[in-house]
C-alpha cells in the first residue's frame, strides 16, 4: 500500500527563510531527504512551467520553491537539474519569465528542455508514449507543481503536472486522440505518472491561481506547501483546502472507476499544520472547455513548438 500521509505547512509568503523553513519542513515530515535521494543522485525537478509568465501570476511554481528544493539538494551533495517541456513557450523563456536563470547559475543547477522523446509503453494497454530521455535518465523525480484551476480538468494539483515530461508538441496529439472521453485522458495522465514514479510531490499553494486557470486566473492567498507520495491522496487534500468536493475532479472519479487501489478518505494521513480553521470557502473554478483539441488546433500547436524547440536548442548551446 503506498504511503497515504500528505504533508501540510502554513507559509504566508515567498520570503527566502519562510519558504526554506516550510520546504525542510516537507521532507523532515516524510522521513528525511535520505529518503528519497542518495548523494550524487541526478534530479530532475519539475515544476510547473506552462507559459512565460513573471512571478506575480500565478501561472507558475514561483521561483522561491524551485530555488529552496534545489539548495537542499545541492547541500545533500545531489545533482538537481530544473526541465520541463511547456505548452506555450520553451523551458528557458518560462525560466527567464520567472528571473530565475541568474539565482540558477549561482547554485550551477543547469536548465534543460524535456525533449529527445523515447517511445515507452505505459499502463495496462500498453500505450505508447514519447517521454523526454531527459526525464527518464534522471536518477530522481521531484514533481513541483502549482496549486491552480484548470479550464479542462477543473483544478490540477499532482497528477497533470508530469504530463510536461511528454514533449512538447505531442502533448497536443493526446488531447486530440484521447480528449473525446474523459476517462481516457485522465487514464493516460495516471498512466505517465506511475512510469515515471515521481519520488515525492511538493505543491506550491502559498499564492494560488483560481478562476480561468491554468494560466490567465486570478491569485490567490492560499498559504500553503503540500507534499506526498501518493498522488490521489494529495489531490484529495488539496481539494479539501480549497472545498472541492473529490470526486467532482475528473482525476479522481476516474481513478475511483479503474479499480480497488483508490486510497479512502479515511486512510488519508495528514501531518504537519491543521487545514481543518483555514478552508478557502470561496475559490472559483473555470468555466469547463472540451478536453479535445481539434486537428487544425494540433496542426498549429505542433508548428510552434518546431519554432520553439530550435530557439530552445540554439539557447541550451549557450546556457
């Protein structure tokens, strides 16, 4: 049985000691950085980085986050590493968006595109799937992913977020192909997520986005740090935080529809700070669009990411 505890950790701000504090604070709670990384480890952190958007957005995991897991690492004597293989933009105008090259080079923790896939085959059929052999040569995973609505899966929390390691344009293939059913989407993403096997998940919720998420929302004080194994029962949480009911997010109810391994409520340890006094009664949810794009929407996403994956080559020369 996977290890239900998810971890919680009041932090009112982005100041550098208060995040420091709260992210020490994830991996004491959950047996200690030992736990998961062996010194001389390479780790891939992945956070959320969707769009080049600046840090007063919340459309990002905020650099603070990125910089604190990457010094304790560094401290460990680990090799971490940021990638992902966003959406809208590569992964070095998403850094330089968030100003975040320059306290990177100083802790020489290098940038790298999640790309060069190599066909896996996950699941119970066996789909096969690019994953970037950038994510999967990694010794470690540390998943960072925002706290934030979403337009298609009404908020994302732990799972989506390592559906970055599919790079970049055939993101869009799986919309087009498995978006008509949610059930198959959402599928796809558990299915990704369990072969990667992220070793640990650390949610930033300290400022939230809520509204038309997951990149033109509203911010929100949310004043949190979640962390966990388990990626069901930190959804599950962060639902609660937020007065979601569970099994009104489509990961959820189609995890709870594939079989006996859907953890209950009641199995869900939480440690760390009481939520049960600061519930956000009033976050809004997006206004559901189709999970599916059309081909003419692949066609046009697969153009750019061309562009964007030559302009991310030509900067990886020169990072």
């Amino acid at each position: 049985m996977p290890n239900q505890t998810v971890t919680l950790s009041r932090c009112s701000d982005y100041n550098e000691t208060e995040i420091a504090k709260a992210i020490a604070t994830q991996f004491e709670l959950l047996g200690g950085l030992e736990t998961f990384v062996k010194s001389g480890d390479s780790v891939l952190l992945k956070p959320n980085l969707i769009a080049p958007r600046s840090r007063r957005y919340a459309t990002q995991t905020h650099p603070a986050v990125i910089i604190a897991v990457a010094r304790l690492l560094k401290d460990f004597g680990a090799r971490p590493f940021v990638g992902d293989s966003p959406a809208w933009n590569n992964v070095f105008g998403c850094v330089k968006a968030l100003k975040l090259e320059e306290p990177l080079r100083k802790l020489s923790v290098p940038v790298k595109q999640l790309d060069s896939p190599r066909w896996c085959r996950v699941g119970r059929d066996n789909t096969k799937v690019g994953i970037s052999s950038v994510a999967l040569d990694a010794d470690v995973i540390i998943n960072l992913p925002k706290f934030k609505t979403h337009q298609q899966m009404v908020a994302t929390f732990a799972v989506k977020n390592m559906f970055g390691c599919v790079a970049g344009k055939r993101k869009a293939l799986w919309h087009f192909t498995k978006g008509k059913r949610e059930r198959d989407f959402c599928e796809l993403l558990m299915d990704i997520f369990e072969y990667l096997k992220p070793a640990l998940t650390i949610i930033d919720g300290v400022i939230a986005m809520d509204g038309a998420g997951p990149i033109r929302g509203r911010t929100r004080e949310l004043g949190w740090i979640i962390g966990g194994t388990e990626p069901i029962s930190l959804e599950t949480i962060c639902c609660k935080l937020v007065n979601i009911k569970p099994e009104d997010l489509p990961i959820i109810k189609t995890v709870r529809q594939m079989g006996p391994t859907y953890p209950d409520d009641d199995d869900i340890k939480t440690v760390g700070d009481d939520f049960s006094e600061n519930i956000c009664m009033d976050f809004e949810l997006s206004e559901p669009v189709p999970l599916s794009f059309s081909l003419l929407h692949v066609c046009k996403s697969i153009g750019k990411q061309i562009i964007l994956l030559s302009k991310a080559a030509l900067k990886k020369m020169r990072f």
